[in-house]
C-alpha cells in the first residue's frame, strides 16, 4: 500500500507540473490567436501576403526547424520508440508558425500546436528531472493531454484524447494518472489566466427510437465519408506538394492557391479556425451543402504545403456543418445532428472515438448520449484503417481479427499488413 500511495503522488506532482507548462502555454497562445483573429476579420487585405508569410515560415522551418517537421507523428513516435529529446524549440516555433498561419487567413487548427508545445515542454521537464524511460513516455502522454485538453476547455476529453492517440483501438492506462493531472491542471491554469472558450449550443433530449437509430447510422455513414475525403485528400495534396522539394517555395506555392481560392467562393468563411460557421451550424437551417467540402479543400492544401496548426477544429467545421444538413434531410434537430458530426469526423480522422465522445459531452451537454457514440464509432470503423497521424500504431485491425505480429505505424498498414484472405477486409 504505502509503495502505491508513493507512485500515485509521484505520477501526480509530475503531471502537475506537465499540467502548469501546458496550461501557461496554450493561454498564451489562445490570446494570440484571438487577436490575430480579430485583426485579420478587421483587415482582410492581409491574406493576399499569405504566399509571403509562406515564404519566411518556410525559410525559418528550412533553417532551424527540420528535426520537428515531423510534427504530432514526430512525438507520436518519440513515445513509442524512445529517442533523443524533443526539441524545446518544438514549442515557440510551432506557436510563431500557427499563429502566422492564422494571421494570414490559413484554414488550420490549434489542437496539433498544443499537443506539440505540450509534449516538448513535458519532455523538457522529463530530461531536467531525470526520471526514468518509462516515466518520461508517461509524461509525454502527460503533455499531448494536458495540451488538449487546456486549449479546448475539455480536461476528461483531453486525458483520453492522451491515451487513445497513441494507437487505434488501444488505450494507454499505463499514463491515466499523470495525463488526468496534466489535463485537469492545465485546464484550470488556462481558465484561472482568463481565457473564456467557445460555448456551443447545448442539444436537446431526443428519446432513442428504432428510426432515429436507424438515421443516427445514416449520419454516422456520411460522417465516415467525409473523414475519408480529408484524409486522402490532405495525404495526397501533400505527397504532390512535396514535389516542390524546397519548403519556402512549397508554402509560396500553397499561400497562392488559398489566396485564388478565397477570391474564388467569395467569402472568407473557410479561412482561419472558422468557429463562427460552426456554432451557426447548429442553428441555422440555411449552411450551405458545400460548405463542409469547401473547408475540406481549404484545409487540405494549407496543411499540405506546410502551414502550421492542426485538425481538429476545421474537422469540427467539417463535421458540424455535414451534420446540421444531414440533420435537415432526415428530419433530425439540427443541434443534434451538429453536435455528433463535430465529434465524429474528428474521432475517426484521430482514430479517438471514445475522447471525442466525451468531448462532445463536455462541450454540448450529456444529451448528446448515446447518440454521439453511436455516430463516432460507426464513422471510426468504417472509415478502414487511416487517419490524420500516420506515426500511430496498429495492434488489430479494426474489424477484429489476431493480433498483428508487432505494432505497425499506419503510414505502413498497407505494405506490411497482408490482406486478410478468408472473406475479411484489409
């Protein structure tokens, strides 16, 4: 008992520690986002020097960023196969490059950027405390969380958004500890710095009935579809785009396209973070059909040629918005069917159905049970074996079956992973 009791407040001032670095660092970059936000929405004329911004993010990343390219795969990897130390730089560049990025009108998230400053400055607290290999991995996990779950206001989500990343259909309860503390301290820390996060409208009850299961598998069927078309679009984009082998040119390039395709559509709906489309997806029955497809696009190329940021909220843009016309179509309410398209899309793209289910509950109410887990997983299993982290492992597949040989990264399911000959699917 007292060796227990030792490890759990060993694992507990460790994560606190995790917990305060991430709390500290995604405040201070949601208040630069938020300005940067506001000032490009009071100054739009700014997004014609994107293809600029490309340029000097590209030349400061070509010159001294080369070992963090590699991004949420980087420290995904980091994890799994211990290596040398993640690069403190890791945290002010990818802060500097996602808020230029947003600046400037790239469609880009800010999930990847805190898991990264999370995971870098976890592990710098790892090397100056010396603790051991295993305790670090436990802390690295402690940052992904306690950097998710503090730049969304979503601490349980954020713990198992920690867990769950790391490999598909496999949970890390070795690090649940340390990841919850993290999380919840660096929630707190944000919210005690005043940081106020979006409110999304609450869902209504809505009694489970055979039909409405019925349309919930239907939404869950569209939500799957789309995660496959941002994921094969964004890989493919990117593999074209690393043609351009210099990477200021590449962001030159992608900048040039964006600016073509914002004067394109018309409206600058689909630059930046997009939080205002959104929240109006769960209550205007107007969105456009398109609009989750055009964001696809806008996100797809920013990414691919090298912006900073992450997916998760232009995958909530995608989500929210298919969902809110889904719902129009199958006579669902449209805060219902918002609501679980958010977390769906997300939670098949990350391969995290149970995190984003419980970040649908933290961010629009318990109603959102059983519904949202019903959508999320139908969307996970069927849309097969990818997704926006091709560092993660794979144990099993997903429609069951023995367990692999060893873990195989998803960038390397199809060339190491034989396909199944007795009626399965690869």
């Amino acid at each position: 008992m007292r060796q227990r009791v030792l490890t759990l407040l060993q694992w507990s001032w460790l994560g606190a520690i995790v917990g305060i670095a991430c709390g500290g660092a995604s405040a201070l970059f949601l208040v630069l986002l938020e300005r940067v936000t506001t000032y490009r929405g009071n100054h739009e004329r700014i997004v014609y020097l994107l293809p600029v911004a490309g340029l000097f993010v590209g030349a400061i990343y070509d010159r001294w960023g080369a070992s963090i390219q590699g991004g949420n795969s980087l420290v995904i990897d980091t994890i799994h196969e211990p290596r040398a130390k993640l690069p403190l730089r890791m945290a002010p560049m990818v802060l500097l490059g996602t808020v230029l990025t947003h600046l400037f009108g790239g469609s880009a998230g800010r999930e990847g950027t805190a898991v990264q400053m999370g995971a870098s400055l976890a592990d710098a607290i790892a090397h100056r405390l010396h603790v051991s290999p295993e305790m670090r991995r436990k802390l690295l996990a402690a940052g992904m969380a306690g950097g998710f779950g503090s730049v969304f206001g979503t601490p349980i989500a954020g713990t198992f958004f920690g867990l769950e990343v790391l490999a598909v259909g496999r949970v890390e309860y070795d690090a649940l500890v340390p990841a919850l503390v993290a999380s919840t301290v660096g929630d707190y820390v944000t919210r005690q710095l005043g940081i106020l996060h979006t409110a999304y409208p609450a869902v209504p009850y809505v009694p489970m009935t055979p039909l409405l299961l019925a349309k919930l598998a239907i939404v869950g069927v569209a939500m799957a579809l789309a995660t496959i078309a941002f994921v094969e679009l964004t890989h493919r984009t990117k593999r074209l785009a690393d043609r351009i082998v210099r990477l200021p040119l590449r962001m030159f390039a992608g900048g040039v396209i964006l600016v073509v395709m914002w004067k394109a559509v018309g409206t600058s709906d689909y630059l930046g973070l997009g939080v205002p489309t959104i929240v109006s997806a769960f209550r205007d029955p107007h969105v456009p059909a398109i609009a989750f497809a055009l964001k696809i696009a806008f996100t797809a190329v920013t990414l691919a040629s090298g912006f900073l940021g992450g997916e998760v909220t232009p995958l909530f843009f995608v989500g929210a918005t298919l969902g809110s016309v889904v719902a129009r179509t199958a006579h669902l309410p449209l805060e219902l069917g918002a609501g679980v398209g958010l977390a769906a899309v997300f939670g098949a793209a990350a391969n995290t159905p149970i995190a984003l289910s419980i970040m649908a509950v933290e961010l629009i109410g318990a109603h959102a049970l059983p519904h949202v887990v019903i959508v999320t997983v139908t969307a996970y299993l069927l849309s097969g074996h990818r997704g926006i982290y091709p560092a993660q492992r794979l144990w099993r597949r997903k429609h069951g079956g023995e367990l692999l040989a060893h873990p195989v990264a998803l960038r390397n399911y199809r060339s190491e992973v034989p396909p199944k000959t007795e009626g399965g699917q690869r």
